[in-house]
C-alpha cells in the first residue's frame, strides 16, 4: 500500500471562454514544457480513461485514454475540468494553465491526479515539489551523522536548503541536482545569501542521469515508486558506507539497510517520517 502522497491545495483562478486544443503522447522531441503549456502524464501501469474541457465551457468534454508514460499537452488551452472515474465515484479535478499533473496511485492504490514536477518527456517524473521544512531537514542531516568530511548529494534539492544547511551549519560540501531551473536559480541565490557559495553546487539535470559517486550522504524527498526507480542507481554508484536519508518516503527493497527510522514535528506540529540507510 502506497503511503498518503502530501501535496498541497492548489489555488485555481478562473478562466472562462478558452479555445481546447490538444497534443498527445510527447517525445524527447518536444523538449521542456512551455510556460502556458497544461501537461498531464501517466505514471500509473495502467491506461488511463478521462474527460476534458476548458473551465467554465459548455461545451461537451473531450473523450481521452492516456497510455502508459505517456504525455498529453494542452497548449495555451487555459484552466481545465478534468473528469475520471475513481472506483465506483466519478471524480472532477480543476486544472491550472500552465502546470504539469501526473496520474499515480493514492495510498489505497486507486487513480489519482496530482500535480507533477515537469513536462518534459524526456525525464521521468519523480515528485512534485514541496519544501522540506526546516525541522524535518535539521533532523535528516543529525541522523545522517554529517561532518566537515562529508559530501552531501541532494536529488531534487528544490530550494536547496538541505546542502545548504549542510555546509553552513556541519562544514561539508554540497551539491543540489534539480530539473527545474527556476528551483536552481533560487538554490544558488540562497547559496550566495547563505555564504556557502564555495562550499555548494547546483546542477539542473535529470536526478536519474546525475553521477552520485561522490556521494557520502544523499538525501532525497521522492516518492516510493522513484525511490525504488533510482535504486538500482544508489546500489551501483554510492560507495559502501555512504548514508542515504529519505523523508517520508522509504526504499521499498532497502529493508536490509535501514539503519534508523524517527519522526519529527515541523513548525505546524505536522509529522514527518524520516528513514536512514547505510550503503
């Protein structure tokens, strides 16, 4: 069973009166997503049946099946009603223009929609970003044992707060791997603020491409599906020894390595799992 997946609640405007156009079934051809471009991804293992329109349309919804790592784009299109079916309920999603969603399953494995990290069909989607809060990143980096002897490997570093907080406060290096380049853009510009520029990195690349061999401590906030697609990865590249901390979300198969496992309040007195393994 999957666990909860923790997105937050999207703010929808309304847009009403948009012309619906669409493409389907991207390749690496169609590179990254445009910024007014809706996108919606299938990372179930399963086709996905669903209905779509503009927002506020009465026009009859488009009828769509969306195949396995398949893409379908919606171009300039607006805010859309997205409708599909969820066991024995009818379930309708208001999209915003110009994100990415992707269908996974929930943590009773049913079909939901969720915002997603990208469009890009050439990378996987991993997770959608949500910050890691700073009680929850202090933790990760406590349990991890880090030190000034450290290299502390973020995939999807977001903000990049863990490997900053990690040369600031322990002395170690750091290097943050994103797609987003606006999510890197604001890791070097806190870096800078921070003073840790000589001691961080930032790289704007696919996490499933990034060479982790350097790695004496990875941290990651992905979900379990994408903790256990970069597996093989960690197995291949980490150096025996190395730490890997995950929030949330454990390493399905990793079961042999967990060293550790606690929870931890954030500043709302939400609580966060956090799971530490050793290579």
């Amino acid at each position: 069973m999957r666990r909860k997946i923790e997105i937050g609640i999207l703010v929808l405007a309304v847009v009403a009166g948009v012309v619906l156009v669409l493409t389907t079934g991207g390749g690496p051809s169609e590179g990254v997503r445009q910024a007014s471009e809706l996108t919606i991804r299938n990372v179930t293992n399963e086709v996905v049946k669903y209905w779509i329109k503009p927002y506020d349309s009465a026009e009859r919804p488009l009828y769509k099946e969306i195949a396995v790592g398949a893409i379908d784009r919606y171009p300039d299109a607006g805010n859309m009603v997205l409708t599909f079916v969820v066991g024995s309920k009818t379930e309708e999603n208001t999209l915003t223009s110009g994100l990415p969603y992707s269908f996974r399953y929930d943590e009773n494995d049913e079909i939901r929609i969720y915002q997603g990290a990208h469009g890009r069909a050439d990378a996987a989607d991993l997770a959608p970003y949500v910050g890691t809060p700073m009680p929850v990143v202090e933790k990760m980096l406590a349990m991890s044992g880090v030190g000034p002897d450290d290299v502390v490997y973020d995939l999807g570093c977001g903000d990049g707060r863990i490997v900053i907080t990690a040369a600031k406060a322990y002395g170690a290096r750091g290097v943050g791997v994103d797609i987003d380049p606006v999510r890197i853009a604001e890791s070097k510009a806190a870096a800078k603020k921070a003073g840790v520029e000589d001691r961080v990195k930032f790289l704007c690349e696919d996490a499933t491409k990034t060479d982790i061999s350097e790695a004496t401590v990875l941290a990651i906030y992905l979900l379990p599906e994408s903790n256990e697609l970069l597996r093989p990865r960690f197995d291949a590249q980490l150096r025996p020894g190395a730490r890997v901390v995950c929030h949330n979300y454990d390493i399905p198969s990793w079961k042999d390595k967990e060293l550790d496992s606690t929870t931890v309040k954030d500043e709302l007195d939400n609580e966060h799992t956090i799971f530490l393994y050793r290579r």
